[in-house]
C-alpha cells in the first residue's frame, strides 16, 4: 500500500503485509531483508497501520454484522418477490391462452351474433309479411261477411223471386208461343202474298203446288217446253185428292199431263221424275186403256169428269195441257 505526505514533510513509503510480518520502506529503497533491528526502527509506523486495519476490520465487521442480514433479507424478499412474479407470469400466461381461446370463442359468438341478428332480421321481414297477409285476409273476411249478409238478404228474397221466375217463365212461354204464332202468321202471309201473286199470273193453288190450265193447244213435246219456261213441268199424279182435283180443273177439257213412256222400252214415267206408281195409277185410267191404239199412244192426257179420266194418246197431237209447279217460299 502506498501512502503520500505533504512536500517538505515524510517521504513516500511503501508496506507489505503478510500472514506474520508486516514491512515499510521508503519509496526510493527496496524494501529492507527482515531483521530485528528493522522492525524496531519502524514500530511507530506499524503501530498506526495496525491501527488502520484494526479500524477497517471493526467496521467490516461491523458492517457485516449489520448488513448480512439486511442484505439476506432483502434477497430473501428479492426471491419472495421473484417466485411472485413468476406465478403472476405463470397466470399471465394461462390468462393469454385463456384470453387467446377465448378470443376464437368471442369471433365465434360474434359469427353467431351475426347469423342470430340475420334470423331476427328474417322473422321481422315474414312477420311483417304475416301481418300483411292478416290484414289482407281480416279485409276479406269484412268482405266474405258482407257477401253473406248479402246472401242471407237474397235468400229470403229467393221464394218471392222464385214466383216471379214462375210468372216470368210462364209469361216466357205465351211470348214464345206468340212469337211461333207470329212467325207461322208471317209464314201464311208471305204464303199468301206468294199464292196472290202466282194466282195473279194465272196459275192455281193446291196442296202445295202450282198449277197452270193453259188454253193453248200444244202437242205433248212443245207443252213440256213451255212447262219448262215457267220453271215446271206437266203435272204429275200422286195421290186421289190431286187426281180429283185436276179432273175437276180441266172442266172436261182434253189436257197433257206429265206420262209418257216415250224415250223407254215401255214403261211408263213422270217427266219431273216422280216416281210411278202403277198400283196406285191403275184405278186412274179410263176403262180399258191404255190400249196403245196404232201403237203409238205414248202419252197421256186427262179426258173426263171423272178419278177415272186417263187415256193414252199420240205424243204429236194437240190438246190444252197442265203446268206443275211445288210452291217455294220466296226470299223475305
């Protein structure tokens, strides 16, 4: 150790201290071999480093007593507190793990949030849509109520307007029956304007035909032509009340009717192709005809007063003759 002085005062000196001996020297000489003479020149010196390092060993002493347990208390606290934090750390970091599932567990509620909120906001819209179809449906039912008031009105109406159906329907049929009246009226009117005004042209009417007596004298080919001018034809036969009528007409003048089997292999036919009745015909003929007299009698004509009245005759003589013609209703 070395110790300094002030100028002009003690030199520098220098000491060493080992486990038994304790030397000083001066700075500017090597330190002295032991030796007894040594020592005793330099007890003044030694005594006072004996002194510092009894002072410095006390107050070690002293500060070990008092700081060694302050000093391992507090390491006893520092310990305490780092096996504190450490569990404070050790929860920290469950409670990181916790907080970090919890976190998915959080996104998760919120996801179902989400979709919970979405459904809500569904059953808003469908119960807005119900409400709507109530009100609808409470209109309608106002309505249908309506209605049926209207019907239970109606059907107390009904037997009062089933007696006016009863009335109206018979009141239908007299119309209709006046209107068939009305219409068979105007059928027979427009008949009898249509009769007038053929009878007007000469003609006569019977069962539904038109017949022409002409006065002219033709033979039987020129009287059918002029038949078929007038839109007829020679009459034809087809029952008794005609053959009566037409005898009685012809006032017992020979007239050409519509028979003749010229043209044929001898048969008999109606020039306006009526079919021939040759039973019926039979009991129209003059006794004893028709007897084909001179082989060319090949025509017919009505000679007497009389259902028998028929007899065959040449087809080129002349005689008056009969026109026949069914009655058509005219165009209205």
């Amino acid at each position: 150790m070395r110790m300094k002085g002030t100028e002009g005062e003690i030199p520098d000196a220098h000491f060493t201290v080992d486990k038994q001996n304790i030397s000083l020297w001066p700075q500017a000489e090597p330190p002295p071999k032991s030796g007894l003479c040594v020592v005793l020149r330099k007890a003044p010196a030694i005594g006072a480093v004996l002194v510092c390092l009894t002072l410095v060993l006390v107050a070690s002493l002293l500060l070990q007593g008092i700081l060694y347990p302050w000093f391992m208390g507090t390491i006893s606290d520092v310990k305490t507190n780092a096996q504190l934090l450490k569990g404070r750390v050790d929860n920290i970091s469950a409670l990181g793990s916790e907080i970090k599932k919890n976190s998915g567990s959080v996104e998760a509620a919120g996801l179902q949030f989400h979709l919970v909120n979405a459904s809500l906001s569904h059953v808003r819209s469908q119960i807005l849509k119900l409400q709507t179809s109530v009100e609808k449906a409470n209109a309608q039912i106002q309505t249908l109520t309506r209605n049926w008031e209207e019907v239970d009105t109606l059907n107390a109406q009904i037997p009062e307007l089933k007696r006016d159906l009863d009335k109206a329907s018979a009141l239908n049929a007299k119309i209709r029956n006046l209107q068939s009246s009305l219409e068979n009226t105007s059928k027979l009117l427009k008949q009898q304007s249509d009769i007038l005004q053929m009878v007007s042209r000469g003609w006569r009417y019977f069962n539904g035909n038109f017949y022409y007596f002409s006065p002219v004298l033709k033979t039987w080919y020129s009287a059918e032509q002029f038949c078929v001018s007038k839109n007829s034809h020679l009459t034809s036969v087809t029952s008794d009340s005609e053959q009566a009528f037409l005898s009685k007409s012809a006032a017992e003048v020979i007239r050409w009717i519509g028979l003749t089997k010229a043209g044929t292999e001898g048969g008999w036919h109606w020039i306006d192709d009526t079919p021939f009745n040759k039973a019926q015909t039979e009991r129209y003929w003059i006794p004893g005809e028709p007897n084909n007299s001179g082989f060319n009698e090949h025509c017919v004509s009505i000679r007497v007063l009389s259902l028998q009245s028929w007899n065959d005759s040449p087809c080129d003589i002349k005689y008056s003759f009969i026109c026949k013609r069914p009655y058509i209703p005219s165009e209205p």
